[in-house]
C-alpha cells in the first residue's frame, strides 16, 4: 500500500508539472494574440475555446493553433476573420506536412496581396494543396512565390487559381521559390507597362492584354494567347520573342510556360480549377496511419493538460506573486536596516582590492619576464645538487680514510 501510494503520488506530481508547462505555454501564446489583436475579453474567450477544441481533435497542439491565429492577428484579421478562417489553414499545413505559424503567414500574406476576405481561406488553401502536389514544388516554395508577385497580380485582378497555374508550370520546369517571384512579376510588368521592344514582340505573338471589348483578360487566357503565339515558331525567333517580352532575367520562367505541353497545362489547369475540399481530404489521408494517432493523442493529452492548468493556475499566480512582494519587501527592509553592513563589505571590497593590486601587477611583470624566476630557480636547483654531490663525496673520502687507518 505504502508502494503504491508513492507511486500514485509520483504520478499526480508528474502530470500537475507537464500541465503547468503545456498550461503555461499556451496562456502565453494566446496573449501574445490578444497583445496583437486587442481582442476584448469575451473575444479571446471565443478564441481560447477554439484553439483549445482543435488542439485536441486535429494534429496540432492549442498553442500551434494559437500560432495560427498569431499570424492572423498580424495580417489585421478580427476575431471572427480568424475564427472563419483557421480551419482551412490546419488543413493545408496538414495535407503539406509544414510548419503552421509559417502556413498561416502565407494564407494570410498572400491573400491580403490578392484582394481575397477570410471566407475564401478554403478556397486558397485547396488551391496551394492541390498546385503543390501537383507539380514539383511545396507551400514553402510558394509562399516565397507569392511574395514577389502576389501584389502586382492582385493589382491587376488575376485570381489565385491562375497565378499558381503559372508558377506550377514554372517549378516543373525547376524555375521556383523567389526565381520565380521575380520572373513572373517581371513579366507581368513589362506586359502592363510595355516598351518599344515589348511591344514588337506582342506584335510577333500577336498578344494583347485585353479582349475585343476592350477587357482585361484572365491570366489564364493570357497564358493560353502567349503558348499559341510560340506555336510554330522556330527557336532563333522564339528565343528572341521571349527575350523582349520578359527580358533576359525572366525568359526562362516565360520559356517554361511556353514549352509545357498540352496535357501538362490542361491537367495541372483542371486539378487547381477543381480543388474544392483538397486541403481537407489530403489531410486526412497524410494523418491516417499509427503516427498520426498518436500525434493526434498527443495533443489530446495537451488538451487534457491545459484543463488542468487552469484549475490550478490561480493559485499558482497568487503564490508567485505573494513571493514577488515579500521579496520585494525584503529587500527594502535590507536597504534601511544594513547601511553599516554595506558600507563595511564595500571597504572591506576596496582593501582585499589595495592589497591585491600589487600582487597583481608582480604576476603580470613576471608572466612578461618568465627568465627573471626562471633562472634563480635553475642556479638555486644547481646548488643544491652540486652540495649533494660534494657531501656524497666528503663521505666516501672520510670512509676510505677509515678503512686504511
């Protein structure tokens, strides 16, 4: 009985010392949210409640998913934005098997680049999950993408689904990341904006920007009027077209676009335009096997922790700050009643200091001048070995002596 309440014991302590610890991290991460958000009370309320009910039924912890709203906060969301909006990016940081504050900082970054409201995270989210598996790049990769040329893209109200089309196109072609970024907003530029050679090369294309109404065509079309311009051409002229309608830095992102085939553009165009509830499904199936259990009773077993804490964490604060005060009284109280003491430990400071600066200063000459004590110490270890050596002689004359009378 004796063993087993010990060990009972053992294991209550144990379980109030992670809850403590998973408690606090998690109370902390949801105020950062609220210092960023200034959410109100009853807010955070809702937002607590939220990050802690998908910490226990999805992969992620509550603090993970407090990450997320983090991010969320630091892109302008509210609390109802974020509320909408989190799901979908579990989902997709889930299926891409990525880290979900940075998932959430690009939904969230892309997303306000692309004029797009938090009721349209599903929506992007399947779209980044689907062009990522699709072709041969990551939601990493992309997020990078999208920071160069979501803003300009967005500006001229080319949707998610057929910029990512072109940078899937591009990452197959082993063009991604910032590359490009950079190649596919030069593009875009240089069309929007077009100089003497662009616009000869649009002639060679036979390319506009707008339709027969004078409308701004989708980026789609835009791809497909650019693919039928090269068809046919011979590459001297292709080259040359490319060179002037991009320029030398971006004209093998534009060349990549150009030179997919049919099937790779329409297979890649029709998995992005029909991606409604990838993120979802791709996340539930990378989940489903024996880690993904226990990752999931992992942050069951969180959740469970974190109940814990706040029954606890009451008390907890009371104590830390009673011993806060009385600390603080304490060393008040040392400050008025010890002057003598402090002014006694500070001569007593400065003397030990007096005494030992001649010291110091002898060691420091020495150690610079290592043959003034090595020398004596040589000539005094010579003396005493030719003093044993003249006794041992004195002795051995003295005995020969003795010994013929």
């Amino acid at each position: 009985i004796k063993a087993g309440a010990a060990a009972a014991a053992a294991a209550v302590s144990g379980i109030a010392t992670a809850s403590m610890a998973v408690g606090m991290n998690f109370e902390e991460q949801m105020s950062t949210v609220q210092a960023i958000s200034m959410s109100s009370g009853e807010e955070m309320e809702a937002l607590c409640e939220e990050a802690k009910a998908l910490g226990r039924a999805t992969k992620f912890s509550a603090a993970e998913v407090g990450q997320g709203f983090e991010y969320m906060a630091m892109a302008g969301w509210k609390t109802e934005d974020m509320l909408a909006g989190i799901d979908g990016v579990l989902s997709l940081a889930a299926a891409s098997g990525e880290d979900l504050g940075a998932v959430s900082d690009i939904v969230t970054d892309a997303m306000t680049a692309f004029g797009m409201g938090a009721d349209e995270v599903n929506r992007f989210a399947d779209v980044l999950a689907v062009a990522a598996s699709s072709s041969n790049t990551n939601v990493s990769m992309m997020g990078e993408t999208f920071k160069y040329v979501a803003p300009l893209a967005g500006a001229l109200k080319y949707s998610a689904e057929d910029t990512a089309l072109a940078i899937g196109l591009m990452a197959n072609s082993g063009i991604k990341a910032s590359q490009a970024g950079t190649a596919l907003r030069s593009m875009l530029s240089r069309l929007t904006k077009p100089t003497k050679e662009v616009r000869e090369a649009m002639q060679m294309l036979d390319l506009s920007l707008t339709d027969e109404n004078g409308d701004m065509k989708t980026l789609l079309q835009l791809q497909k009027d650019i693919r039928e311009g090269f068809k046919g051409m011979d590459p001297s002229r292709a080259s040359e077209a490319a060179s002037k309608l991009a320029g030398q830095e971006a004209m093998s992102g534009l060349l990549a676009i150009v030179n997919a085939t049919e099937e790779d553009f329409d297979s890649l165009t029709e998995a992005i335009n029909n991606s409604a509830g990838a993120a979802e499904k791709m996340a539930g199936i990378r989940i489903d096997n024996l880690k993904g259990d226990l990752t999931i009773l992992r942050s069951a077993a969180e959740g469970f922790g974190i109940e814990m804490y706040e029954g606890m964490s009451g008390l907890a604060r009371e104590a830390v700050q009673y011993a806060t005060g009385f600390l603080g009284e304490l060393t008040e109280s040392a400050s008025k009643k010890l002057p003598t003491a402090r002014r006694e430990i500070i001569q007593f400071s400065q003397g030990i200091s007096e005494l030992a600066g001649p010291v110091i200063t002898l060691g420091k000459w020495l150690a610079d001048n290592p043959g003034a004590i090595v020398g004596p110490i040589a000539g005094i270890g010579t003396a005493v070995t030719a003093y044993k050596a003249a006794s041992g002689v004195a002795s051995l004359a003295g005995a020969i002596t003795k010994m013929t009378g």
